[in-house]
C-alpha cells in the first residue's frame, strides 16, 4: 500500500522532469499524508498539466467528501469493478509526482519504518486516477487523487505485500493516454532494480513532522521479519 510519501523535489524540477507546460508552487515535503493537497500531472489540450489534487478520490456520485478518507489507495486487479474507480480509469489517469515513500514492517513487537526511493536519485511517477466533485452545498468543486497499487517485488516484499505502480518515463505518456487500449498491462511491479530500501526513524510516525529528519537513515533496532 502507499499511506506516506515525500516530494522534496521544487515545483520548477517537477516541471522540468515531467515536462509540464506550466509550473506549479510547491516546496519540498518530507512526511505527505492523506486528505493534504499533492501535485498531479494530467493531459491536458496544450500538453501535460500539473495540478494540486487532494489525496483522497471523491467519487463524482458521492454523497459527501467523508469517502475520501478512506479511497487513498485503489488495487490495480479490481480497478475495472469498483464504481469508485471505473470511470475514472476510462478517462481520468494521472502521474503522481514523488521522491519515493515510506513502508513499515514487523520489527519485533515494533514496526519499523522504511524509506523506499530510486536508485538513481530521480523523481518518480505513481499511477493515479482523478476525479473531480462539486459539494452540494457550497457547489464547490474538489480535485481530488488516488494512488494505485500492485503487488509488491522483490525489493518491497521484506517490507509488505503491496507497493504502489511505478510507472517509467517511456511508459507515461501511454498512461495518460485515455485512448490507449490496455492500460492494466502497465499496472504491475516495477523492476526490482528500480527501488532501494533502508530504515528511518519512527521520528516520521507522525503526520505533523514534515522536515528532513523523515528521511534520516537509522539502524533498525531488531532483525526484521514479516508474518
């Protein structure tokens, strides 16, 4: 799953690597968590097209923003069945813009916190879907985002069994491509060689840090097994 990530990237690198016609106002994050505003990058007339969303989709039929909460992550296998999620996957895919993000895993009596970013130091890209709902008071509009995930590889499977999609740069512009025929092909793991691991301290346990100290290695402090 993906319930944390970091974007320590400037609205002007994000930009620049995903090759954006506009550029947003966004300084670095380090400890984002659901229901806050986070860049997303759509097809747009001119091109691609960067955007706050709230994390968190809002179903265009529902009742209230409270759904929100709780659809932060979407299951690559069932994306085509979830009313929640079916027209959006037709016509509403994005590229989420991070640096990488957190996972925890059973230390012990404990979970231990992770870090899971690049390789190469690079942003990456999570498949996402949009949606967009008026609240039926205010008739005010809400953007709003979701994180798809997949089964984890092999870096991520000490950490947990889901991961969210990393799509690759030679693979988004298919995504975004509400024309493309099969997109559920791209829904999968990424390479194994993609990702790296290492411990952080449990510092980012809580939402309201947000500064480099998130990302700080640490030793974890018992030998780490999953159940």
């Amino acid at each position: 799953m993906c319930g944390r990530f970091f974007l320590t990237a400037s609205g002007e690198e994000i930009r620049r690597t995903f090759a954006t016609v506009n550029t947003i106002d966004w300084q670095p994050r380090y400890n984002i968590a659901p229901s806050q505003p986070i860049p997303q990058v759509r097809r747009d007339a001119p091109g691609r097209l960067a955007e706050l969303a709230r994390w968190g989709l809002i179903p265009f039929w529902a009742k209230d923003a409270q759904i929100g909460q709780r659809l932060i992550n979407a299951r690559a296998e069932n994306l085509h069945e979830r009313p929640a999620f079916r027209a959006a996957l037709r016509r509403r895919r994005c590229l989420i813009p991070a640096s990488g993000f957190y996972e925890w895993a059973r230390s012990g009596r404990r979970k231990q916190p992770y870090a899971v970013v690049p390789r190469d130091g690079r942003l990456i890209a999570f498949a996402g879907l949009w949606e967009d709902w008026r609240n039926p008071e205010t008739e005010e509009t809400v953007r709003s985002c979701v994180i798809i995930t997949t089964d984890a590889n092999e870096t991520l499977k000490p950490l947990h069994h889901r991961m969210p999609v990393v799509l690759e740069p030679e693979h988004w512009n298919t995504w975004l491509d509400p024309s493309h025929p099969a997109p559920q092909t791209l829904l999968r793991p990424c390479r194994d060689t993609l990702l790296r691991t290492y411990p952080v301290s449990t510092y980012v346990n809580n939402p309201h840090h947000d500064d480099p100290r998130c990302l700080a290695p640490q030793e974890p402090t018992q030998p780490l097994f999953t159940e």
